[in-house]
C-alpha cells in the first residue's frame, strides 16, 4: 500500500516550481519521440570493470546500429532521484521536469493539476502513448499523465511464455509498439514512454533474442527449446551482476535491432531511472545514470551539445545536472526560437 498524499507530519509536501512546460517543437519535424527508461541503467556499466567488459560487445553492437544507419548518438550523465529502486520517483521527475525524491513529494504532485512534458506534444498533434509491459492492474495514476494509451500487460496481448515475475520481453514489447502504433498509415505523429522490465532485479530469467523481429508477432515468439533454456536460467540472487551485465546485454541488442528495423527517423532518448541495487554497483556509488540521444537531426544534435552532452555511447562527467535539468534542454533542442 503506497503511503497517503500527506508528509510525516500531516501536510501536504511543498512542491518545487514546475519550468516552463512549452517549446514548438519545430525541429521534430513530425517525428517520432520513444523515450526509454532503461530500467536499472546506470553509471556502474560503465565504472565497475567487470561489467563494463561483459557488456563491450553489445554496446559495440548497438554503436554500430546507430552509425550504420545514419544516426548519431550523444550522451551525459545526469543524477537521478533515487536508487537501486522507487523507479516511479525518476519517471515522474523527468515527464514533470519537478525533483522527485520521496513518497510524499510524488504523492502531492500527483494530486496536483501540473502538467507533464507530454502537455507540448499533444498541444502540437501529437499522440502520447505509454508503453507499460510490466503494468499488471489498474492504473489510475496514469490519467495525470495525459496518455491518450496506456499498453498495459493486459493490453498489449503477450502470448507468452513467462519470462520471470515481469513476464514480457523488452524486444517483444518494442516490436508490438510498432505494430499497434508506429506502422499504421496515416496516422499522428507519437511520443511514447517505454519504461522497460528485462533489467528489473532480479534480472532475470532474460529472453533469447530473436534476429527475426516478424517472428516476435506470432503465436509462437520463441523457439521452445530455447525459452525453456533461458526460463530455466536462474539469477544468483547472491551474485546478481552476472544477471545485471546478462539483462543489460539484452537490451542494448533489442535496441541495436530495433534502430535496424526502422526506415524513418524517430528521436530516440534512452535513460536509466537510477543505478541498479547496491548489490550490484556498491553502497557508495553515486546516483548517476546515462541518458543517450540518438538521431539524424543535425539541429538536436548542436543544441544538445551546447548543454553539455558529448558525442558517442560513453557519457563524461561531471554529470550536466539533475534529471529534472534534462526537461527544458530537450524542449529548448526540439523547439526553434520565436521570432
């Protein structure tokens, strides 16, 4: 049971200011936004030399998706809200642009009539779209949120198997947003919110991936064996990074295919909601988490390295701020200025 709206000493929690929550979006052009919440991604994957390592070739892999295909990729550290858990705190923080750091904040700003960044897309005629796999019950909290669509677990009609407690795939979730969405002609341009669950803890079991994305829409996603080989593979709930680099891994290759797959050019934002557990990237490590761009659009590109963003998949630091900082740069680099 989440707590009640009101703080520990029964009032309700003074909201920070919102920042301005509008931009013309001129240099979208139209295109596509998915924003992805990388579940549990965070500095570690680049700190702890052991993951690091198990995960070089995926990311190589992913690199090589964003260049063959004409993109670019830029990216920062920014410091979430949370850590090693509370994955709704950071969610909230980045669609709102309000820090978010505890139960009580989130339960007031909810309560509130704020708007989120979804406000400019959908003033400009866009769809907002939430694509929320590991949503197994009602939701009545997304209505402050301004979706036009929730895909919920039950929605979204995953024919199975069960991967694990979150059940649907990552890749298998991205491939059914195409089709319920993307592919569809004509049609509004969408900005979808993809919150992921592969590389939840305990991260796993982690589907095989598949290289025939068409396949994934079948009735029979996976080959059998090869499910039951990755269902049966356990996470060492004592040893979680081998799960952790294992999960990460699979979903740097899901989103290396998924740029393969696509002949127009969405703007991808790939960001981590916070480090995974302690048990994974130590006590002391600090709150940072990437977040990537990626896009053919030379403008986006300037202005968000004029925020401090650099290019390549390997964010630098110092961190260019908080993760709320993150909501008025990506309007200020989607947006032209007014005369």
């Amino acid at each position: 049971m989440w707590p009640g709206r009101f703080g520990p000493r029964g009032v309700v929690p003074a909201l920070p200011a919102s920042p301005p929550l509008d931009g013309n979006l001129r240099v979208l052009d139209g295109a596509d936004v998915l924003l992805v919440f990388l579940e549990s991604y965070g500095a570690v994957t680049y700190d702890a030399p052991d993951i690091a390592a198990g995960l070089t070739t995926s990311r190589a892999a992913f690199d090589a998706a964003i260049h063959d295909s004409g993109r670019h990729v830029l990216s920062a550290y920014v410091e979430s809200p949370t850590f090693g858990a509370s994955s709704w705190l950071a969610h909230l923080t980045l669609l709102t642009g309000v820090e978010v750091r505890d139960q009580d904040t989130y339960t007031a700003l909810m309560a509130s009539d704020r708007q989120t960044i979804l406000a400019p897309f959908e003033r400009r005629g866009y769809r907002t779209v939430g694509l929320m796999p590991g949503m197994r019950q009602a939701w009545p909290e997304g209505a402050f949120y301004g979706f036009d669509v929730i895909y919920g677990r039950d929605r979204l009609e995953y024919p199975g198997p069960e991967f694990g407690w979150w059940a649907v795939p990552d890749q298998w979730a991205l491939a059914r947003l195409d089709a319920l969405e993307r592919t569809k002609r004509p049609r509004a341009p969408i900005v979808a919110v993809f919150p992921t669950s592969t590389t939840h803890a305990p991260f796993g079991p982690v589907a095989p991936y598949v290289d025939d994305w068409s396949r994934l829409l079948t009735r029979e996603p996976y080959d059998a064996a090869e499910a039951a080989r990755a269902i049966a593979a356990r996470p060492d709930l004592t040893n979680l990074r081998p799960s952790y680099t294992r999960a990460m891994a699979y979903d740097f290759e899901t989103l290396a295919g998924y740029l393969r797959q696509q002949t127009d050019d969405p703007v991808l934002i790939v960001i981590g909601d916070h480090q995974p557990p302690a048990a994974v990237s130590g006590a002391s490590a600090p709150h940072d988490v990437p977040v990537h761009v990626i896009t053919r659009r030379g403008e986006i590109l300037d202005r968000l390295l004029a925020h401090g963003f650099r290019p390549g998949l390997t964010p630098a630091r110092p961190a260019i701020g908080p993760m709320h900082a993150l909501v008025p740069i990506f309007l200020d680099a989607f947006s032209e200025p007014e005369d």
